[in-house]
C-alpha cells in the first residue's frame, strides 16, 4: 500500500483515471495483493514511459555552436527586401531601386499573393507592419541562409503559422528597439494528407533567433515555436503563450543567451528527437527564464544542460497544487489525494484555447538520460520533481530553491552533487537515486517521507551472486531491530565524501536499499519523531570513515552505524524524549565542545562521530539535563551501557 503511493502521490501527475483504478484495487484486495497490483500498474506505466523515449545520449558538447552567420544580427536596408504589411496587403520593395510593386517579376526571391508572401531564395528580407489575416511562408532550399528582420511587425493568421518555414536556414533578427507580435487560430486548415505547421512560428529546417527587440508569440493552436531541425537563440526577448508546448526543437535548443516569459498548456520548452542519441538535447550557456507550465519546465531526451541563467520554473499549479492530504500509513506519514480532491487539470495559458496535453510529467527540469548543471539560479516549485533524469542527473554548481510535490532532485541511476548551494525547501523525498554521491555543496533538505533515498524504481533485490561478486555479504547482518530492510538490498548505494549536509525527514533521515558510506563533511540528520521510520535506514552497510555526523530522532526503528566503521561513533537511547529546542553536545574530558547541535523536534535517540573522537577517551555527551560519561571503549559506543551520571 506504502508503494502504490510513491508514485500516485501528486506527484507522478498520473491521470484521474489511472488513480481511480488504483484505489478500486486497493478496496477489493488484501494488503499484500493491493502492493503487488499496485506496483504492476506503476511500474507498467513507466516501462511504458521509457520504450517511449531516449535511452542513450551521444551528446558531448558542453558549450553550444554557433555559426557566424548566426551570430550576426547586423543588417543594411539597401541590401535587403523590404516586405511591408499593410492589413490585408502585402507590399515589396526590392533592394533595386523603382522595383516596388506587388508581383514576382518585379521582386525576385518574394511571391505574393492573396495575404501571402512567399520567399524563396536566400536574401536579407525586412519586415514592418501589421497583417490581419496573412503569412510569412519560406520555401528556399535547405542550406540558403534566409534572414528575417523583424522590425515592428504583428503577424496574425487564423487557420495556419504566421511565420512558416518549408525549407532554408533561416535567422529570424529582432531589430532594435522594436515590438513584434505573432498570433495564430486555435484551428488550422490542412492540404489533405499534411498535418504541418503545428505552431505559431515553424521550422521544417534550422531556425536561429538574434537581435535586441522583443518577439510576442502566441500558439493558439498548438504550440508557440516549434522547430523540426536545430532551434538556437542568440539573444533578445522573448514572451511565448501556448495552449500546449511553449518553445520545441526536435533534433536540439540552444541558448547562448536572452529573456524568455514562457506560459504554456503543457511542456516549456523541450527537445523531442529520440532515434539519434546526438541529438534530442536542450544546452542553455546564460538567459533569465520564467516559465509557468502545466506539464514539465524544461524537457530533454538525451541530454539537459545548463551552464548558468537564471531560473524561476513553476510546475503543474506548483507544489502546493498537490491536492493531497496527511495519512497515518505503517507509522509514517504518506500524501494521499483527500477526499473530494481531483489531481489539478492542466491550464493553457489565459486567453489561449487549451489543446490535446502531451504528457501527465510535471517536472521543473528533466532529462531522459542526462542531466548536467554546471552554474546559475533556480527558483523551482513543481508539482512533480523538482529535477529529475530517468537515468543520470550531476550538479557541480549553482545555487538552487526547491519546492515540490514529490522529490526534490530524482534520478532513476546515479545522482552526484560536486558542489553548489542547494535548499530544498519541500519535497516527499529530498534527494533520490540508485546511487547518491555527495562529494561537497552545501545541501539543506526538508522532506515530508525520505531524506536522501538510494533506491530502484523497482523494490528488488540485488541477486545474492551479484552482491558477491561486489564483495558486499549475501547475509545480511541484523543490526539491532531484526533488520526489516534484509529482503530490500538492491545494491544502492549513498556515499557523502565531503560538504554541507542538512536533512529533517519525517520519513527516514538517511534510507539506502543497499549501503551507506560517510567518508566525510559536516552531515546533520533531523529524523523522524514516529517509530515507524529511523534516522538511518539501510539493507546491508552504513561505514563512518570520516566527517563529523550528528543523527537524531525516533527510537521505534533504530539502526546505528555498522560496527566496521573506521570513525568512533556515540549512540545513545536516551532515557526519556526531549523535546524540540534542547541541546544535543558532546565535550571531551577538557571540557571542550567538540559537536554541539540543536534539535528541531523531539529525539528519543542520537548518533554523533566526529574525526576527533579516540577511541580509549572518555567524552561527556549532554542532551539537555540529560548526561553521560562515556569511555569509548568500541568503535560504536552506546553510551547506556558504557555511560555514567555526569554533569555537562
């Protein structure tokens, strides 16, 4: 029951339908076999999610590529044609002097007709004024550079794109100084057997954005930008409404930089190419971004990059938007829909006809394979994960504010955290993954279950000749509590080697299905006040080798440090709770504080290791009124059974 949850739990985005479905079964079976159903519909739902994307990323730019010609945004008006829209009627002037007149033959490279410009050759081509009902169609070959200067223009057009590219590299150029707007229908008509253009601004072939003006897009139909070749931007400013994909380019996005408002129905901005592992990528290098979104913020298939910008990425309604309620489950607490409580519909935009939604995902940032953050500023508030990859999510640095329906950073293989500022702020789980490394950063988690979970998707365990092969033990010891987490070894591991490290869970503090290695840093561990949850929770190792722990909370599920760990370690039942606001220190026999901490609920045990406990020492360990002597006679100390009265 536990499980079917996890995923139900706002957080998934799955339909109201799917739901319904799970809690039929949960009413006409017992315990056991509303887990197993359960579990069978999710983990069905997400191998079908994962047939259905990338799996593989070839991509090893860590910068983007530009040409020159993409990056110029210089223009001259006696070397372009100037297009000049008047209501209804499209005039052409071309750069040879007396050559204005509305036909081919006087206009080489522009057709006109009926509303309709046609380009079809490579050129420098400028835009100004406002067409009610018309289009900007380009029809040149695939590698001729077309330049589209934007320069004061509203482009509307009720039944197809207003701005339609059919073939040519084309670079649209945002003049200086200037407001363009580009609004489509919210129905389009078709040449039988077509199904293209399917946005407001589209691109069978490379489409690059430059310039200083502002470009207004809104999809009425479908979706705001959409690009079927590469899609770059240069810079300039950029507000997009859509009633489904705000920004799309399949084969890859990238931003060198510029100012991005995007309100869409469905996904922000993504890349959608899945049959070549080079290509399906998102790298943005710099930019200010506000997205509002009612599916995921950022979508990539290989490959999401961000070097640095900044980021205020609202998800599905936002965390708060998790209609969801507080359930007492096997002591716990779980988020569960309320009663009379519907998963939030998705919105288009207000003023833009809501069309098909393309997914249930409501992540901030997501991946499908890689997810990498070297730099910037994020204000995330998803109602799924914050940031997610379904395979490998890595942060080096930047500085980050989290809020979410469910996990905070998730990642279905290996999650690392090189360095950064990361303040997750609310989540189900904080940080998630098959194997969690910490090597430094300061990381600060509140979660309402888990802390930082190592986890599979699915609740197997790891085969004992595989655990074996690893060196790891095929019997699992039972440190203390009967050892329940024996059966739910899978080989995850969480390894912290260095930084800042702040969790308070209600859930487990620090959960591995598998093992747990504190090889360094400064790691503090508010946990559960319940007993159906621990401080430390794992299968098979939890090894202190280095860094100072502090772990605090419930004495229902108690697990200490495995007693191979290279670093002393105190433990202490304590003899009655205190309550939130005591102080938790431990001094040396000189009477120096070598660990002091402040609890932030009641605690009914601690664990404390520090690289200068010695063993053979006698240390005071003080919890409020409450003291003990304790002569650090083993590498794991309980200090009610090696303690004495003492003052603090």
């Amino acid at each position: 029951m536990q499980d079917i949850f996890e995923e139900v739990v706002c957080l998934k985005r799955r339909t109201l339908k799917m739901f319904l479905a799970v809690l039929v079964i949960w009413g006409m079976t017992g315990c056991g076999q509303q887990e197993a159903d359960g579990r069978a519909v999710m983990d069905a739902e997400a191998a079908s999610e994962r047939s259905e994307h990338a799996e593989v990323s070839a991509v090893d730019l860590t910068e983007g590529k530009y040409s020159e010609e993409k990056l110029d945004d210089t223009w001259e008006e006696e070397a372009s044609v100037q297009i000049q829209l008047n209501e209804e009627k499209i005039t052409v002037k071309a750069s040879e002097p007396g050559n204005e007149a509305g036909g081919a033959e006087h206009n080489p490279g522009v057709d006109v007709s009926e509303g309709r410009a046609v380009i079809t050759q490579a050129g420098t081509y400028v835009l100004a004024g406002t067409l009610e009902d018309g289009q900007i169609v380009i029809d040149a070959g695939k590698e001729e550079l077309v330049r589209l200067v934007l320069n004061g223009v509203e482009l509307n057009c009720s039944s197809s794109a207003p701005i339609y590219s059919k073939g040519g590299n084309v670079v649209i150029i945002l003049a200086e100084g200037t407001e363009n707007v580009v609004t489509d229908g919210m129905e389009y008509i078709y040449e039988e057997g077509e199904d293209e253009p399917g946005a407001a601004i589209f691109a069978k072939d490379d489409l690059t954005f430059n310039g200083t003006g502002t470009l207004s897009v809104t999809g009425n139909y479908k979706h705001g930008i959409q690009c079927k070749d590469d899609l770059k931007f240069i810079t300039g400013t950029y507000e997009v409404k859509a009633a489904e994909d705000g920004i799309v380019g399949k084969d890859s996005i990238t931003v060198r930089n510029g100012n991005f408002t995007i309100d869409s129905g469905d996904d922000g901005m993504k890349a959608t190419n899945i049959e070549e592992p080079d290509k399906g990528y998102v790298l943005i290098e710099e930019g200010s971004f506000q997205i509002t979104a009612g599916g995921d913020g950022i979508q990539a298939e290989t490959l999401l990059r961000v070097n640095d910008g900044n980021m205020k990425i609202t998800t599905g309604g936002g965390s708060q938007n998790a209609s969801a309620k507080a359930e007492e489950v096997m002591g716990g607490k779980r988020e569960v829909p309320g009663e009379g409580m519907e998963p939030p519909e998705r919105q288009a935009p207000e003023g833009v006809q809501t069309g098909v939604m393309a997914s249930d995902s409501t992540k901030a940032l997501k991946s499908y394979v890689e997810l990498t953050i070297a730099g910037g500023e994020f204000d995330l508030d998803s109602c799924d994960d914050g940031i997610h990859s379904n395979q490998n999510v890595t942060i080096s640095n930047g500085a980050f504010r989290i809020s979410t329906g469910d996990d905070g950073i998730h990642a279905d293989q290996t999650l690392t955290i090189e360095d950064g500022d990361i303040d997750i702020q609310q989540s189900y789980e904080g940080v998630e993954g098959f194997e969690v490394v910490i090597d430094g950063g300061n990381v600060k988690i509140l979660a309402s279950d888990d802390g930082v979970n190592a986890a599979g998707e699915d609740a197997v365990p790891a085969p004992a000749e595989d655990l074996a092969a690893d060196g790891r033990e095929t019997e699992k010891p039972d440190h203390g509590r009967g050892n329940p987490m024996a059966e739910e070894d899978q080989g995850a591991t969480l390894t912290i080697n260095g930084g800042t490290v702040y969790v308070n869970a209600d859930g487990d503090g620090l959960d591995a299905n598998g093992d747990i290695f504190i090889n360094g840093g400064d790691i503090t561990v508010h946990g559960p006040a319940d007993g159906g949850n621990g401080t430390l929770d794992y299968a098979s190792v939890c090894k202190i080798t280095g860094g100072t722990f502090v772990g605090v909370g419930s004495a229902g599920m108690i697990q200490k440090p495995g007693e191979d760990s290279a670093q002393p370690v105190i433990v202490w039942k304590l003899d009655e709770p205190v309550e939130a606001g005591t102080v938790i220190a431990v001094k040396d026999k000189e009477g120096k504080v070598i660990v002091e901490k402040t609890t932030e609920k009641m605690v009914q045990w601690l664990a404390v290791s520090s690289p200068e406990f010695i063993e053979g020492e006698t240390y005071t360990v003080c919890a409020g009124d409450m003291v003990k002597e304790v002569n650090l006679e083993e590498t794991v100390q309980d200090a009610a059974l090696a303690g004495e009265k003492a003052l603090c």
